[in-house]
C-alpha cells in the first residue's frame, strides 16, 4: 500500500479522494492523492493535489473568523466558469462541492493546475528581460480592459451584481468587514472611510469587476521558444457587477505597494521599474487604448483600493490574533493598515505619491 502523506491544514485528503473517486473518477485516477499549501495566498487557502492523472487546484476559504460576505467559493466557481472560453485566460473547472464529508467541512472548488509563475519578489524578475517584463506589465492591463468588455448578460452573469448603487454598498461592505474585524482603534482608517463617503465619484462605466486585480494575481508562462504571458487570471472570490475604474484603482495600488510599505516584507511585489516595469500611468494608456475609452481621474478609486486592503488586513490580524492562520509572516499584516490608510487619504488630497 501507498503510505500517504501527513494532510495539510484544513484539508482531510482521504475524504477529498473519497469524494472525487465517486463523484469525478476521472480526475483521480488509481493513485493515492496528496496535497500541500500552495504558498503566496493570505486568504482562502489554496493547495495543490497530486497524485491522479493530472495535477489539481483545490481552494476553500481560510480557518476560523470569516466574514459572511468573504471568501465566497461559489460565486469564484460561477464566474471562473463562465469565463471559460473568453479571451480572459482562466484556469479549467471540475467542481464545486458542497458536502461536510468531502474534506474541508465547508464549500470548496477544485480546478485544473496551469502551468506558470505567479511574480510576487524581485528576484523572480531575472528569469526575464526587461522587455518582456513591460510585455507582460501591458498584457497586465490590456486583459483587464477585454474583461470590462464582457457584457455580463452574454455569459450567464447579468445577475452577480447590481451595477447602480455599487460605489455606494461597497464602502457600507467594507465598514461592516471593519467593524466585525476589530481588534485595536485605527484613527487614521476611521478617517479615511469617511473622507471616501463624502466624496463618492459618479461611475462613468459599469463591467464585470474583478475586485482584487494585480500581477500576483495572475499566472506567467513560457511555451518553448515562445515569449512569457499570461497563462491564467486567478483569485475571483470578490467578483461581482460594478464600477470598472475600481479594478483600475486596485492594480494602482500594488503596483506601488512597496513603496507605500517601505520595504516589501509584509506585502511583497515583484514590480521594479529598474527591472523593466513601466510606469502605473502606461498601464492606464494601454487599458484606455484597449477599451476605446477614457478613463476617470483615478484619485478617489485608488484611495478606496488603499482602503479595502487595510480592511481585509486587519481582518487578518484578528484571524492571527485567533490563532487561526496558516503560514509565516502573519505577526507583521497589522502593520500595513495605518500606512495603507495614510495613502488613501494622501491619494484624496491629490498628493502624487
């Protein structure tokens, strides 16, 4: 007999190959399974399967204090699969599950593994040239405009959302996210959420949003002989219909996240201009040239994407306060909120930063 291998956090592999042996036999093969925690995730857990015909994705939302409206399986399932086919690159479906016994206690989805890098450090950058890194950058961005150009109605999401009033409930969501996370008083993120309710913008395009668009969240692959791209577009559990500058606002953010930390420990980048990166504002040209359009004066948006990470930070705090995350790193997450809140309120004031 195959010994199996100790089970990652929150994941019963035995159940898991329980499961799909009588529901997906297909994708297990005669092989004993085995998973691990597929590192770079600080929300829902992501592991990776081995062992049947061909490798598995496996994600479930993280342990312990979860918000309601969080980490919502069924609506990445929904979305990634109706995606499938589209010019956004998105990684093939098997399943949503929905059965305690199955391995996680809770909703969960399994997909096929795509091959690629997800560039989250500076040091991954030396396996290309700076010319394909600025390839990749504006693929970045021009990918972003051909999802913003998917009418929802077309691919079965016409009801994932309600586009009007969407500016409007997220910052209701995400003071409610605030307020069921809190561990400490934050003056300055307290301000801030309130400067962004005096100053809501008029949305000038509706479109299905991604909610946490930027480079690691996206895979890079090399075909032999060929020049990297974007291989999969990953992470789509905040998806939803609503304001497409939000999803401008957010790639802003991370595209200048180590700047905003000062050193990349606690939310690293792979993003160096020195390496080949362009400038935010050539982002934001391709974006445009794609979509056909202008864009809206950014300020307000990426002041509410500094937001939405100090929220969904310092909910992690409390979750690492709880004893319930899984991994390294997570002692140092609360540092970020203030300076994040700090550069949404800069972002507000119009200061170039």
């Amino acid at each position: 007999m195959t010994r199996r291998m100790p089970d990652p956090p929150g994941l019963d592999v035995a159940q898991l190959e329980a499961y799909l042996r009588r529901e997906h036999p297909d994708v297990v093969g005669d092989g004993t399974l085995s998973a691990r925690v597929i590192a770079g995730g600080r929300s829902n857990l992501t592991y990776r399967v081995d062992g049947g015909p061909r490798p598995l994705v496996v994600r479930r939302p993280p342990l312990g204090h979860v918000q309601t409206t969080a980490h919502d399986m069924a609506r990445e399932h929904r979305v990634i699969s109706a995606l499938q086919g589209s010019r956004v690159p998105v990684p093939p479906v098997v399943a949503l599950v929905d059965d305690p016994s199955a391995g996680t206690g809770g909703v969960f989805y399994v997909m096929d593994l795509v091959e690629g890098t997800v560039l989250a450090h500076p040091s991954q950058n030396t396996v290309y040239t700076a010319d394909e890194l600025r390839t990749v950058s504006l693929e970045l961005a021009t990918l972003l405009a051909e999802l913003h150009t998917i009418e929802p109605d077309r691919v079965g999401l016409a009801d994932l959302g309600r586009a009007d009033g969407y500016l409007d409930r997220q910052l209701r969501r995400w003071r409610t996210q605030l307020d069921g996370s809190r561990s400490r008083p934050v003056p300055s993120l307290d301000h801030l959420q309130e400067r962004l309710a005096e100053r809501v913008p008029t949305t000038r395009r509706s479109s299905i949003v991604h909610g946490d668009y930027r480079l690691d969240n996206v895979l890079v692959g090399t075909s032999s002989g060929s020049s990297p791209r974007i291989t999969a577009i990953l992470d789509w559990e905040m998806a939803t219909l609503g304001d497409s500058a939000v999803d401008l606002g957010m790639l802003g953010l991370y595209w200048h996240i180590r700047r905003i930390e000062g050193g990349g420990s606690v939310a690293p980048s792979a993003v160096d201009p020195a390496a080949g990166y362009p400038e935010f504002d050539e982002l934001v040209d391709a974006y445009s040239a794609r979509l056909g359009s202008s864009v809206p004066e950014l300020g307000w948006y990426r002041a509410f994407a500094a937001y939405k990470l100090a929220v969904i930070l310092e909910g992690i705090h409390f979750r690492f306060l709880g004893g319930d995350t899984v991994g390294e790193g997570f002692d140092r997450i609360g540092a970020l909120v203030a300076p994040l809140a700090d550069e949404g309120l800069a972002q507000l004031a119009g200061v170039v930063r």
